[in-house]
C-alpha cells in the first residue's frame, strides 16, 4: 500500500538558480544532492540530483541532466504545476514576498476549499501555495460521476 508521496522529480536548467527559488525563496531546505555518473544501464551520464525537504518529510526534487535533451518551456496551469499547501498568513506573505522580487506572482485565487497563488520558477513551471479553507468533505460519488459524464477525449 502506498504511504506518502516521498518525492517528485522534475528536470532544471540551472541547479543553482533552482536552488536560489525553492531554497532563499520558498523556504524549502536542500536536504540533499548527489551526482550520478553512471546510468543503471551503464551508459556514462554527468546529472546533479537535488533534494528539498518539505515539513512533512516528502521532497521535490531535479535534475540537472545538460547531456539529455529536455524541452525548457513556461508551463501552463493546466499542463503541469506543482501545488505546496502552506498557511493563509503564509501565502499572504509569500504573495507580498515573490512582488517586491519581481518574480511573475499571481493570484489570490478562491477556489471554494483552497486559496491559490502562483509563481513561475527558473525551470517554466508554476508553483501554487494553496492554504486551505473550511469546506464540506469532498464527494468521491460525484467526482466519479463527473469523470462518467465526461465525453471521451481520445482513443486510449
């Protein structure tokens, strides 16, 4: 049975300049980094592997891989971000925070039962610190009617 999430791994351009947003910014302690010169298939690579630990013991983590092409692009929300629940008072002041630093901030987004807001990191993808609201529990009957009701979008 699955536990936890104990990390996501997304890929960077810069490990330093990742490091500057999600450590001096967010707040989030690199817990660990390690190098891998070998894949495990043999084939000879040059990859840094960070680790940022978040209060929960789970982390989110990148690759620095410059001999692996990646396509480098701004993410849109719908295509992939990464979502950080964090306090109100936190957000309001992360809000405030990413402003006076110039970095693309947007929000506050009510969505019923989180309150949002967005930032872009080095790497094209949004970050969301959501802090969450008093709201009725979630329905699994309805969301599953919802996804039933849904017209199918491809052939998979």
């Amino acid at each position: 049975m699955i536990n936890k999430l104990h990390h996501a791994a997304f890929r960077c351009r810069d490990s330093e300049q990742t490091r500057a947003f999600y450590e001096d910014f967010l707040e989030l302690p690199l817990a660990h980094a390690l190098t891998i010169a070998q894949t495990a298939t043999g084939r000879a690579t040059d990859v840094l592997h960070t680790f940022y630990e978040m209060s929960d013991g789970s982390y989110l983590a990148f690759f620095e891989a410059p001999d692996q092409p990646f396509e480098f692009k701004p993410q849109h929300d719908f295509d992939l971000h990464i979502a950080l629940e964090v306090s109100k008072s936190d957000l309001l002041r992360k809000f405030e925070h990413g402003r006076r630093l110039g970095i693309e901030t947007r929000g506050i987004s009510d969505h019923a039962f989180i309150e949002s807001i967005y930032f872009r990191d080095p790497n094209g993808y949004v970050v969301e610190l959501a802090a969450p609201k008093p709201h009725p529990a979630f329905d699994r009957a309805a969301a599953l009617a919802l996804i039933k009701a849904r017209p199918k979008t491809s052939d998979a």
